[in-house]
C-alpha cells in the first residue's frame, strides 16, 4: 500500500510517499480502508522531531492520527464492530499512521461514524474533538453559567472548543482576527477579541476557566484573567508533573519538564489558579458520545481545504502556516 513516512526529523524536509506492508491486525485490532485523514499541529511537530523525547519513534514512520473509513478485517477478539462499518478514530499514540490507505486500529479507540457527516468532515474531528471533551468534561467539569476562554477561536481546536462549551451551557470568549468574527460568532462566541489590535487581558476578568493554546506569554497572560480558584487548561504546554508521571518519563526529563514550567505552575499558584497540561488521549468511548452531538447537530465540523492524497506535504505545510480556519483534510478516495 502507499504511504507518507517520515523518514529522519528534519525542519525543512518533507514527508516521502512510499511502497508499505499493509498492517497485520492484532486480535484486539481492526483493518480500516482509509477514505481521509487530518492534519494536526502534533503531526507538523513530530515530523520536525519536537516531541522526540518524549514520543520515541523509530524511524521510518507513518504519521498521522486522524482516520475516517471503512472495516476491511476484524481480530478474533473484536466484539464491537463488524466488516463494513464506518468508522472514525484518533489513533493512539505509538500506533498511528493515517498518511496510508490502510491502518490497523484497536477497537477501543474507534467509534462509528456520525451518519449525517462525510468521511472528510468526520477524519476532522477526533484530536480535535476529543482534546476539547477530555478538558471540558473530565477535567474543568465545566458548568452551565461558567465562563471559559478559548485562545485561538477560528483554529481546529477552537473551533469545536466554542461549540461544546455553549452546549454545556458557558459563557464564551475567543480571540481570533477581525475576517474570522463572523465564524467564531456563528459557532457561539458570545465575545470575540481581534487579537491583533486588543488586548484580551484588559477586556476580560473573573473567568472560570481558560483552555490555552498559545505560547508561555500569552498563557501568563491568561492567569490574570481567571477569578481565584479557577483553572487553566494548557494543551501547547509547558508540561507538568502529572505528564511525567502518565509517561513514565525519566528523571532526567522530569528535571526537564519541572524547570520549564516552574515558572507558570508558581505564578498560578500565586494567583490560587489550579494549573494543568493535557496531552489528549484516544477513546473510541468518548467518539461516541461526540457522535451522538454530532448527529443532534450540538456539534458540526470546521473545514478549511481537503487536500489529495498525493498533496499531504501540502497539507502539511498550510498547517503549519498557522492560517487554516478550522481543520485541513487530506482525502484518499
């Protein structure tokens, strides 16, 4: 089968289409006909070898995490899904590889596709989607009548971050630039910030909560705008303690990872914020509850561009860019 591997970390380097074994599927696992991916910013990153250290993968390497298609094979244990379903996933770390025409997936991490969407639309969601669900429900426990402010509205994950976070019944500020207001306020938004000539530090005040996706500054930034006891959800960093420990990450990194977030995690205490990095995780059981908002249309996907196949490496590249208004697909078939 074809795919684009990634062959040594590299910061101007592209991916290569290459001639690949098909998967062999595990007893827990299911074979799926690929009919598009997505790209994520943790694709661009792990390709430029950013996440080395902590995800070590042996080269050459599929890329890619977001999967929409069809069950070709079943493992013996499979109990759940059948040949012929239409699937969705985030594959989970270490077994991704959605750059393909093919990819073996364990039943847990997959759930049936949303039948009111394509399979470029529901390739879109799952990182996406998922990123938002474990922060706003497992962690933040978000309420009705709270506030949340989510950084960068027009982009994937904001774009899914707003809508979940009005369906829970929040009050919702996003910054992103004055061409993208129209969509972050049909998504939502109840007050959108243009980023690039106001300050949302000085507008906002008493939040209960803020899922950031910036950089240190702007999450520094944040803490001022959160009531005392509120929270900060970080997904582009920095890593903390609990990280570590999920990862099982050496000494030397967990000396690594506590002196590049000493900094944040005291100020957050200074300020009696709660502090807390998410690094998402696959759940083929949270898909489905995702699902099921998907298809009462609480939830529906943000498409920029849907690129070929043969044009992941531009895919790649408009990611990376940092322009795209909500997700960039990549179609197989």
């Amino acid at each position: 089968m074809k795919a684009f591997t990634l062959k040594k970390y590299s910061k101007t380097e592209k991916l290569e289409l290459a001639e690949v074994p098909e998967p062999n599927i595990k007893d827990d696992e299911v074979l799926v006909e690929i009919h598009a991916a997505s790209i994520n910013q943790l694709d661009v990153k792990l390709m430029k070898g950013e996440f080395k250290m902590i995800l070590p993968y042996k080269l050459p390497q599929i890329l890619g995490h977001d999967v929409a298609g069809i069950v070709t094979k079943v493992g013996t244990k499979v109990s759940r899904f059948k040949i012929g379903d239409e699937i969705y996933a985030r594959a989970s770390d270490f077994h991704i590889g959605t750059f393909a025409e093919k990819i073996a997936i364990n039943e847990n991490d997959i759930a049936l596709k949303p039948q009111n969407i394509s399979m470029e639309e529901a390739a879109s969601l799952p990182l996406v989607a998922l990123t938002v669900w474990q922060a706003f429900v497992d962690i933040a426990k978000l309420q009705k009548g709270q506030k949340v402010f989510i950084q960068a509205g027009s982009g994937g994950v904001g774009t899914i971050a707003i809508q979940l976070a009005k369906y829970l019944g929040a009050t919702v500020a996003t910054t992103t630039s004055a061409q993208n207001f129209e969509l972050v306020k049909n998504l939502g938004a109840d007050i959108v910030i243009d980023y690039k000539t106001q300050d949302f530090e000085t507008i906002l005040k008493d939040y209960d909560l803020v899922l950031n996706s910036q950089d240190e500054k702007t999450l520094l930034k944040s803490l001022k705008i959160l009531r005392k006891g509120g929270q900060v959800i970080s997904i582009s960093g920095p890593p903390d303690s609990t990280f570590a420990k999920e990862f099982k990450l050496n000494w030397l990194m967990k000396t690594v990872i506590s002196l590049i977030s000493r900094k944040v995690i005291n100020q957050a205490k200074k300020l009696g914020i709660n502090y807390s990095f998410l690094f998402m995780k696959a759940n083929g059981k949270q898909l489905t509850e995702i699902s099921k908002l998907v298809e009462e249309n609480k939830i529906r996907p943000v498409i920029d561009k849907v690129f070929d196949f043969h044009q992941t490496n531009e895919a790649m590249s408009f990611v990376e860019s940092g322009r795209a208004k909500g997700k960039i697909v990549i179609k197989m078939k």
